[in-house]
C-alpha cells in the first residue's frame, strides 16, 4: 500500500483535513503528522516529522502544507534522500515529479485559495519520474548530500566550454 505521510502548521490545517479525507477514500495509507487545529505551531516542527518518515522509507512521499511552502521546503530539504519543493500549479506538480523526482510535495495554503487542491494532490501523487538525464542530475544532488556542505566545485575540464568561466581560463 502507498503510504502518504502529510502534515501542515495550523495555517494549512484545513487545506491538509481534506486532503486526508479525500486520499484515504482514494485508497492511499495516510501517516498524518498533525496539526490537528488552528493554534499556532512553528512549521519545521512538522517537516522535520514528514521528512524524517520519507528519508527513513517509512513513507514512500509526503505532503506539507504552510503558508507559501518555502518555509516547510527548506525545512524538509535538510534530510537525506529528501526532494521537497513548494508548488502551486499542475506546471509545477507535473515537472517536480517528471523532472527531479520530488517526494515531499509542499504547498501554499494561503495561495491556493478554493482552487481544486485534490486534482492538483492527485496528479503529483499519479506522475511518474521521466529518469533517463534527469536522473543522472538526481545523483549528482545526492552526491552533494553526501559531501556534506562543502562541495569539490568542477573542473574547468567538465565545465561547459563555452562558459565565460572556461573561456578566460584557456586564455
């Protein structure tokens, strides 16, 4: 079985209640990290709940609903394996997944609005990821999760010829 776990801060509760509801009667398994009201929480409280169950394989994705999704994204990033992104459209959804395999789908509370958040939920959750080059770019960020914070920068051989970068270095 699938399992979604999904929270948000209390600025996404209501957002995050229906999504639980409508994908538990999809037939996903939902692992839902609060919160459970509207009293204020500080939101990488709850990332750090979802991202540690999808970096541990304990959830195959994750939902987080704050604000804008910046502040759950850059919260969630910081757990290896994790790929969180804050989108806001079926554009966004669509190439988050197809392109950088995304597994923590962050989303904007107070933009979406009363726009069809379930489609949008649905068609992140339904899109597979393209792989091919794109994945050969998904090795290179986990590369760099393994490094740590100091990456090795690439050499002026790798880099692309035509940059201004290489140019001056040829010179």
């Amino acid at each position: 079985m699938f399992k979604i776990a999904i929270g948000s801060d209390h600025r996404g509760v209501k957002i995050k209640n229906r999504l639980v509801q409508s994908l538990t009667t999809a037939g996903y398994t939902i692992l839902d990290a609060g919160t459970h009201s509207d009293a204020a929480v500080d939101y990488p409280d709850i990332a750090m709940q979802v991202a540690a169950k999808v970096s541990a394989g304990q959830a195959d994705r994750g939902i987080l609903i704050c604000g804008t999704g910046i502040g759950m994204s850059i919260a969630a990033n910081k757990f290896d394996g994790v790929r969180a992104a804050s989108c806001y459209d079926e554009v966004m959804v669509e190439i988050s997944r197809r392109h950088n395999d995304v597994n923590i789908l962050c989303l904007p509370g107070d933009m979406i609005g009363d726009r069809p958040i379930d489609d949008l939920v649905l068609m992140w959750l339904q899109t597979d990821f393209d792989g091919g080059r794109h994945a050969v770019r998904i090795t290179k960020i986990s590369e760099l999760e393994r490094r740590g914070t100091s990456p090795t920068p690439a050499s002026p051989s790798s880099q692309n010829s035509s940059s201004p970068a290489a140019s001056s270095e040829s010179a």
